[in-house]
C-alpha cells in the first residue's frame, strides 16, 4: 500500500488527497496518516502551503511549474525515487 502511495505520488495521475484515497480504496485519513509516516521516514516531503513561489533550488518540486497554492500536496525524495526506483 506504501509502494502504491509513493508511485501515485511520482506519476503525478492523483492531485488531490480525494483522488489519491479513492485511488488506493481507503479513507483521506487513513491517506494523510502514511502520508505523515513516509515523510517522517524521508520518503516523502510536503509542501507547505505557504510555498507559492516557484524557486530555482526546487527543481523537482510539482509546484514549481503550477501557478496555485496547494492545500496539501507531496513530492517523492531522493530516498523515496530509490524506494520504488527500477520499475
């Protein structure tokens, strides 16, 4: 289920903590708790919502390239790309 979590999150095919819970077929808490987990563990980084300004030192971040604040939304770390990385 974490695996499943951390590929929908890099593919980018679920935007919302709605889509990714009805995606894996479990509750939007159930959704942030492995959330908090795997970000606890550095798989996973949040961008807070006051990150409305995309900067040069985040390449990588989904923001970046999007011009709305995101409510909750989460990008994979170099740890997590490894974790599911030769797909």
């Amino acid at each position: 289920m974490l695996y499943r979590l951390l590929k929908s999150i890099q593919t980018g095919e679920v935007q919302s903590l709605t889509e990714i819970a009805r995606k894996l077929e479990i509750s939007q808490d159930m959704v942030l708790r492995m959330a908090k987990e795997l970000t606890n563990k550095g798989y996973l980084q949040e961008i807070g919502a006051d990150c409305n300004i995309p900067l040069e030192s985040c390449p990588d971040c989904p923001v970046s390239s999007s011009c709305q604040v995101p409510v909750r939304h989460w990008f994979l770390t170099e740890k997590g790309k490894a974790s599911i990385a030769g797909d």
